[in-house]
C-alpha cells in the first residue's frame, strides 16, 4: 500500500511515505494553518494486554492445535524410530565396524573425547556393528574401538554444526593393546543429508581469509547467496549486511543462535547482531533444510556460539581503518561520494575456562566499535557515528556425561547517532550544523538449554529463550521540521532541518519455547519437536514535524480544483501528509515437525519428514487480526552413496516451505493509523519556511485518506479465505570426493512460490460489481491472483456486509518467482598447508513478485509492499527480478608457510541486476495516485521489468598477509586485508525513475546512484593464550 512505502528509503520518497514520532506530551508546532493529530501514548496502549507468560502460550496450543500436534506426534511414533525436538546446534558421528573377512562386529566398546573439555561417552555397536554418537557439541573428537582379541582403532574426528560425519572402519585380528591409529581426515561428504549450502568454523575461516567481521559475510561465501540491495542495510541492525539467498529476497531468511530465533520479525529483515568474536560456527542453509528449520524460504544462518575448556584460554584483538587509506566512490548524479569519508576501529577481549575442571566453563567476550562515517546528499551532509560495546558469555555445565546444562547471554544494544549538515554542492563546502539524530537498535538476548541422554537411544532437550530489539529514533528537530522533498522541475531534493525522516518509540520482544528429544531405533532415526513464540511490537510512530510535505509541478496531475477553478501544467502544488500509528501488538507462531531419517541399506537413505505451522497476529485490542494455521510443509529427500564408502553421493530433494506475517503487518492494518494526505495549489511566491512547511497555501485540490484512526474491524481488512504464504523447492545433485582432500558437487534448483499474501485493494472490482464508488481505498489482505471472499460495508450503515470477487474480477495476476540455478562446487579443506574453495552458480530469478521487500524502489515493508496495491501497478511487471544474478563465481583460498606467514584471497564475479523504467501510470487513475509506481517511460510507452538492460558486472579481489608467532609464551599475530584491492567501481544501482510526477522525462533516469564498495585497508592485530 501507499503508506507501505513508509518504509523505502530514500531517494525514492515519490513512491513513499516515511515514519517516526512525536515526543511525549508534546504537540507539533502549527504551520500555515495545519495542525498535525497527535499520537497519545496513552491512546496507543489503553486496553492492551501483553501477554508473556508460559500459561498463555500453552493456551495457544489448545482444542484444535493441540489435536493437530498430537497427531504429528502420532505420525513420529508409527514410523517406528523416535523422537527429536531439536533445534540443530550440534552434529554427531555414526558408523559401521567390520572385521577383516567383511563380517559385521557387535559388541565393541566405542569411545569418544573430547579433550579440550574432558568430556566423554561410551557405547557398545549393536548386532550391526552399528555406533551412533549425537548431540555433540562442535569440536574434534578422539575416537576409540576396543575388542578383545583385536588392535585397537583411534582416529581424530572432526565434528562440525549440524554435520553427520559417517565413519565406517575395520578392526585387525591382534592384541588389544596394539593400536592402529588412523591419522587421515573424515570424507568431506555427509550422505545423511540433502542439505546445501556451507558450514565453517568462524576463527578458522577469518583466520585465513578477507573478510568481515559478522556472520552474513559468511552466508555470501555459499553458493547462490548475493548481496541484498543495500538501501535496506541503514534500517536494521548497523553493521549488518544482508544476503538474499537461493532467488529470494533479503526479507525471508533465519537467523538462529544457540537454537534461538534471533530473526528480526517485524519486517524480517536482519536480525539480532552476533559479533565474531562470540561465534564458533556458523552453517548456512541454502536449500533442502530439513522438517525442523521453517519461518523461512529463503536460506538459515545458523550459529553456535564459543564456549569454555578445561585450559584457560584469552585473547585481545584490534582491527584499524584509517580514514586516510580509505577509497571513495565516484560522484553520483545526487551526491558527492568523493566528499565522503569512513573510519573504523574495532578491539576485542575474550576470556574462557573452567570453573570446576571437566564439568563447568565458562566464556565471555566484550567488543567495542568505534565506527564514523560521512554521506552526502545533495545539499547536505550527514555523519554518522556507531560507539558502542556489545558484550556476551556462554556458561556450559556438564552435569554428567549424559546431562549437560547451557546458558547464553548476549547484548548488541547500540545507538547510531548522526550529525547533519549544510552542504554546497558548487563549492564542495560543509557548511553549518543543523541537527543530530540518534537512532537506538539492539538489546539482550538470554537462552536456556537442557539436553539429557536417558539411554543410548534416547535423547531430550528443552530450551528458553528471549531476544529483544529496540526501534527508537529521535533527533534535534522532530518537533518542528516536516520531512520535506522538493520535486519541482524534475528534481528530487531534501529541503528544510529535518535529520530524521520520523520519529518513533518503537521496540520488539520475542518469548520462545521449545522441547526436543531423540529416539533412535534399528535403522529409523526421526526428529520432531515442538516450539512457540510470543512476539511483541510496541510501536509509536509519526513524522518529523508531524508531516510529510512535497512540493511538485503539477504536469497531468490534476485539471480543477475541489471548487472548480481550472488548474494548468505550470501551476505549482504542495501536498502535506499526516500519518501516526501506534499500539502494542502480539504475534503468536506454532510449529511441530516430525522427519524420520531412515539408513535403507547402507548406501541408502531417505529422508521424511513433515512440518506444522500456526500463525496469529492480533490488532491493537489484543484480538485475533489473521489466523493462518493448518500449514503443511512435507519435506522429503533420498540420498545414495553409491561407493558405499561414505565418499559420494547422489541425491534430490523435494520441499515446501512458509512464511510467517511479520508484525509490520499488524502495526500497520491492525493498529490506530491515521494517514491523510492534503493537496492544495501553491500560490505565485509562496515556497517552503525554514521548516519545510509552505508559508501560504492556495486553493484546496482534495483529500486521500488512506487510514482514518480508528483500529479497524479484522474482516473489513482481509480476506476470509487466506491461503498460507508458501514456496516450493526441487532440488537434484551429487557430491564426488577426489583424493582425500577434495570434493566435487553439482546441484540443480527450482523454487516457486505457491500462495503470496499481500495487501491489495478492491476498488476496481467494487466500482464493477456493486456500484461502488471509485477512491474508497479499501486495502486488504489477501492472496493475488485468487478469488476473494470478504466483508465490506456496502450501504454505510456500519454493518460489514459479505462480498465475493473472482480473479478475473479483481484484476491482479497470480504472484509469481520462480528461480532456476545450477551450482558448481570444488571444495579442497585445509591440508599440506593450502586450501581452496570454488563456486560457480547460474541462475535466473523471474515473475511479478520478489518478495518480503521491494528493492526497485528500497521498500521494505514485510507483506504490504506496493506490488498488488491496484491492478495498474501490475502492468508490465512480470520480468527478471532485482535479485536474478545470471553469473554468480566465487574463488577464495589461502597458503600457510611453516614459519608463521600467511596469505588468503577471495574472488568473486557477479552479472549485474535488471533495471526498469518507472514512470506514472498513464491510463490508470489508482495506480496514477501512486505517482511514480508503475513500468513505464515517461512518454507512457510499456517498459516491462527487467527490460532496460542491467547494471554493470561486478568483481572483485580481497586479499589478506598475516603473520603469526610466539613471544614471551604468547601467541601474537599482525594482518593486513585489504577489500577490493584494485578498487573496482561497478555501478550497483541506477536510477530507474524515467518519469516525473509531473509526467515530464526524468534527468537522474540511468544515473548512477550506488556503487560497488570501494577499496578499504584494514590493520588486524592479536594476541593470545
């Protein structure tokens, strides 16, 4: 919707609108005899009941639900294997003992350690020769077999997150005491699974390559994952990149830590901030996830965090950007870049240990940011400055080789504080300060986990956890100065003191709970679980000054005035929009799976599993809004060894995956948002006051009022047939090892989307079928491209009356994305000193429909982007998506010498992504009320998406010398990395506006707008024990 666009960001404030708050008790200063509608807290809040506590989550999963779980319960126990509710955190070591004549050998006693922590355990191989190790913490393991009358075996294992490492061996005819010790590394292949993607332990990794210094860098290091559009990065989490991975879009991923959602679910993009100095191993999801990963159809990141060991281990580290040895990019049509400047310096402590040796650790870290950085925009300046410590510890109690308790804490509350300028771009000259803004993000996160192995068979673990999130924004002039764009004469211009585009006291809660047991039986190994959120958005929100005010040329825009007088092309408007929402809003989310793994033979095994899912999202009475439940997502794969060595395998994978409403959909249809635009004539002399507002209005135009205040009731706002929002997924592929170090794979990908939920309005079909007239604006929820059933007040006398449409009737086409890719991988681990990675992806992303976020115009607005608004919106959009890269490589590797140095580079190649034409509609009145929304040029000619060509192809060289050594018992090391060594400046985004709100050609279209980041020096230094 229109007001959806409150959340693009600039420079596309044509499309959109923009949000923030008034402070409380205060009133907006009057201007030219408006007055903004305040926003009271106690208005936002009164009757609203938040409800955390475990009882009412319970309640969520009774009568109906809580027959659906039994029964998926029920399906766990029939397949005859067991139980596993268990966020993956862990990875395990199953394998296969026979003697030397191929006879299979029950009995043997199977040992693994770990010694960093003391930890152990035993079991005996079954009739078949059988051994299973599981819920292992990351780490390398000792593993032992003893018989009597045979060697002993002993081989080292390294077990990585959420990896099944197979180890089949054979036991030699001789004394016990004898021992065989197996000194090569576990194939690099696990043929349990179907999953894509990578897994990485963090200090290894950063170790030896060029990279940033949080978890996303890690999930663009996987094959099919680019780099999301970057105008949704400032928004979020500082310091936080974003990835779109697999054909979707940035806004449809999950981010777990220690089996805790820490995804942002109020727009979905993001998430908590996890800084590496806490991480020790993160695996990224990019298709074929298993029953027990869902709120997703994009790609997981998921991470463990470090922990303590019997040794008392610590270190400092330090990473320095000097601003003098950072490049800039060029200029750009509407900015100065090579104005700007960046420095950053990050220190690290961490310190980890025993508090009672073999049974409790501990592990804490601290890291402090110290980020400035200075943007320009046209005629003014911004400087941002990121000072802050994020902190965090990890307590690991071993109660006993079979109970182990955790506890995590961590906190990344951070404020992002800006000071803004006047700039004169034909002097190049920072002129006078005129305000600060100061945007406070983060908050603290704490997790619970009990794991018990009750028998060899038989695991359980229960989980708690909290995450928190603040939204608040403020800034110097809130209270005076509207958030102001001047678009006369085809410009796009910020005008007057505002430094934030809004205002809000905004913050998100989640409560989660989850239980998770294992039971294993004969070749059947099944995983179901159990988990409930309660998701709390508090929001009070409204614009700087209490008003969004354009000023534009009135071009085709309108023929009179609301009197009469007749208006002309040269006549000049101002528009004044007051919006504020508010309230506190409660979302509620279930999920139960089952997925039995079940070994065929021993080179085959098929994986089954099936996963259920509740959403509800409650308005600003704390009443049902949207309820979407009996959500099914079978997921099934099969997986062939054909060597039967555990060195290969073939497999294909089916899924389907949903996604839940963020609550950005409830604060914005469910909640008391008023939102009225004003249009008047601008009178010969009048303009903008310093305050941006016009210092004398002319005749009034008319008034759209797109939310009038009042909480709306649910029917009046969605349809009463909503079918889930859900995504289909084909994968075939095969992995090869070659050698003992490398590994060869090949995978084919289809994604589909099946059902989209988004906010639509059915005016057209209104107006058609019941007379209605044309501008009510009637927005609701709903499935494009599907019949409608719902409820409108059809005669005004405040009853909801029923209403039906046809998709023919309303006019929108299906959503549609479907992304095609084939991956090509060559993988070589860490050996004699080198290792190497290679990953090559064509792809193609195409349809109507990118997704949670709408990167043509920087909007993201989770399930209520422009797409589908009106009928004419959709005209011409079925092309290549932002997020079709067609050619996607990726080459990265590093070389050790014995002597301490290092050297490691990271390559990457990516074709550049469609571009459009967007334009105002030229036939359709609804869609032209969006101003510059539709594709189309500027004369009114077709341009349908994607067909403009594409940005420039991008590439890139990171490289990185380090060098590691001892003093005074201490390891040191020093490191230089240097990100786009030769300074490469691909255009990453043009403008795509070829048309004024006037009608008239627009002069930025095809101008650039961003570039590739240029080059950046950073200085590592480190010490440690």
């Amino acid at each position: 919707m229109l007001g959806s666009q409150a959340n693009c960001i600039p420079p596309c404030p044509v499309a959109g609108d923009w949000e923030i708050l008034l402070k409380e008790d205060e009133e907006p200063t009057a201007r030219a005899g408006f007055s903004h509608p305040p926003l009271r807290r106690e208005e936002a809040r009164a009757g609203v009941k938040r409800r955390c506590d475990c009882d009412h989550l319970i309640s969520r999963i009774q009568g109906g639900t809580m027959k659906r779980v039994f029964a998926i319960l029920m399906f766990a126990a029939l397949l005859g294997s067991g139980l596993a509710l268990a966020q993956e955190t862990t990875g395990a070591i199953i394998g296969n003992i026979s003697s030397e004549d191929g006879a299979t050998m029950p009995g043997v006693t199977v040992t693994i350690a770990d010694p960093a922590t003391g930890y152990e355990r035993t079991t005996v191989t079954n009739t078949a020769g059988e051994f299973r190790f599981v819920a292992l913490p990351p780490a390398t393991y000792s593993l032992q077999a003893t018989l009597d009358g045979f060697q002993t075996y002993k081989r080292s294992i390294a077990v990585d997150l959420g990896r099944t490492v197979k180890n089949d061996f054979t036991m030699t005819l001789g004394a016990v005491t004898d021992v065989i010790e197996v000194t090569g590394e576990a194939p690099l292949v696990d043929v349990t699974s179907t999953v894509t993607g990578i897994t990485v332990n963090q200090e290894e990794l950063s170790g030896r390559l060029p990279i940033g210094r949080e978890s996303t860098q890690i999930a663009l290091l996987a094959p099919s994952s680019t780099q999301g559009d970057t105008r949704f990065d400032s928004d979020n989490t500082p310091g936080q990149t974003l990835a779109a991975i697999s054909g979707s879009s940035p806004a449809e991923n999950s981010y777990q830590v220690n089996g805790l959602n820490v995804t942002n679910f109020r727009t979905m993009v993001g998430s908590t901030y996890v800084p590496f100095e806490f991480v020790e191993e993160v695996q990224v999801k990019t298709g074929g996830y298993e029953a027990e990963f869902g709120r997703s159809t994009g790609g997981v990141i998921n991470m463990v965090t470090k922990s303590g060991t019997n040794s008392l281990n610590g270190g400092v580290t330090v990473f320095y950007q000097p601003e003098s040895l950072q490049e800039t990019m060029p200029d750009a049509w509407d900015r100065h870049n090579t104005e700007e400047y960046f420095e950053s310096l990050e220190a690290n402590a961490s310190l980890g240990g025993a508090i009672v040796r073999d049974k409790l650790f501990f592990f804490g870290f601290i890291r402090y940011d110290d980020t400035e950085w200075m943007e320009n925009r046209g005629a003014r300046n911004t400087v941002s400055m990121n000072n802050a410590p994020y902190y965090g510890a990890k307590i690991d109690w071993n109660i006993t080789p079979n109970h182990r308790l955790e506890g995590t804490y961590l906190v990344d509350e951070t404020t992002l504080d800006s000071d803004v300028y006047n700039y004169d771009p034909e002097t190049r000259t920072q002129l006078d300060y005129f305000g600060w803004g100061s945007e406070a993000r983060g908050g603290e996160n704490y997790i619970g986990k009990y794991t018990g192995i009750f028998t060899e068979n038989f695991l359980f673990s229960a989980q708690y956890g909290y995450n928190a999130f603040d939204r608040t924004d403020d800034s110097s002039q809130l209270q005076n100065c509207a958030y102001s764009y001047d678009f006369r004469g085809g410009s796009s211009t910020p005008i007057g003191c505002w430094t934030l585009y809004a205002g809000s006291d905004s913050s998100d809660e989640r409560t989660a709970y989850r239980a998770d047991a294992d039971w294993y039986l004969g070749n059947h190994s099944l995983r179901a679980g159990i988990d409930a959120e309660e998701n709390v958005s508090d929001e009070t929100w409204a614009y700087s000054g209490g008003a969004y005010v354009s000023y534009y040329d009135n071009g085709t825009r309108f023929t009179e005035t609301a009197s009469g007088t007749p208006l002309s092309p040269e006549d000049q408007l101002v528009a004044i929009r007051h919006r504020t929402t508010g309230g506190s809003f409660n979302t509620f989310s279930t999920a139960v799976y089952a997925q039995d793994s079940w070994a065929i033979t021993p080179a085959v095994t098929l994986n089954f599993g099936i996963r259920w899912e509740m959403y509800e999202n409650n308005n600003a009475l704390d009443e049902t809004f949207i309820k979407i439940d009996d959500q099914y997502a079978p997921r099934v794969g099969v997986i062939w060894d054909p060597s039967g060595d555990g060195r290969s395998k073939l497999f294909a994978s089916y899924g389907q995956y949903h996604l839940p409403i963020a609550s950005n959909t409830n604060i914005r249809l469910a909640g008391m948002e008023f939102d009225q635009r004003d249009w008047y004539v601008l009178p010969p002399g009048a303009g903008p006051d310093e305050f941006a507002f016009p210092t004398e209005i002319g005749e009034f135009i008319t008034t759209v009022l797109y939310a009038d205040g009042v909480i709306p009731d649910a029917d009046s706002v969605r349809a009463t047939n909503l079918d889930p929002m859900s995504q289909y997924e084909y994968i075939i592929g095969g992995e090869q090892m070659v050698g003992t170090n490398w590994s060869l794979g090949a995978r084919g990908v289809f994604r589909e989307f099946g059902k989209v939920i988004e906010d639509m309005t059915i005016d057209q079909a209104l107006s058609e079928v019941y007379g209605i007239d044309e501008g009510a604006l009637a927005y609701y929820l709903a499935n494009p491209g599907s019949d409608f059933e719902g409820y409108y007040d059809l005669d005004g006398d405040g009853v909801l009356d029923p209403i039906s449409f046809t998709a023919e009737q309303l006019g929108y086409p299906d959503a549609t994305r479907k992304y095609y890719a084939v991956e090509l991988t060559a993988k070589r681990r860490f050996a004699d000193n080198w290792m190497a990675q290679i990953a090559y992806t064509w792809s193609q992303s195409y349809g109507n429909y990118e997704g949670y976020v709408k990167s043509d115009i920087g909007q993201d607005d989770a399930g209520l982007t422009q797409d589908f608004d009106f009928p004419g919106l959709m005209d011409n959009a079925y092309g290549f998506l932002p997020n079709d890269r067609r050619h996607n490589l990726k080459i990265f590797g590093a070389y050790a010498w014995d002597m301490g140095l290092q050297v490691g580079g990271y390559l990457w190649y990516q074709t550049g992504r469609p571009m459009n034409a967007i334009s105002v509609h030229p036939t359709d009145p609804w869609a032209a009320s969006y101003d510059v929304a539709s594709f189309f040029y500027a004369d009114g000619t077709p341009a349908p998406r994607g067909s403009v060509g594409t940005t420039d192809d991008m590439y890139s060289l990171d490289a990185m010398v380090k060098y590691d050594f001892q003093l005074a018992g201490l390891d040191w090391n020093v490191r230089l990395d240097i990100f786009n060594l030769f300074d490469f400046d691909a255009v990453r985004y043009y403008s795509e506006t070829a048309g004024t709100p006037a009608g008239a050609p627009d002069e930025s279209f095809k101008q650039p707008v961003y570039y590739q980041d240029p080059r950046r020096v950073r200085f590592g230094f480190g010490v440690s024990f």
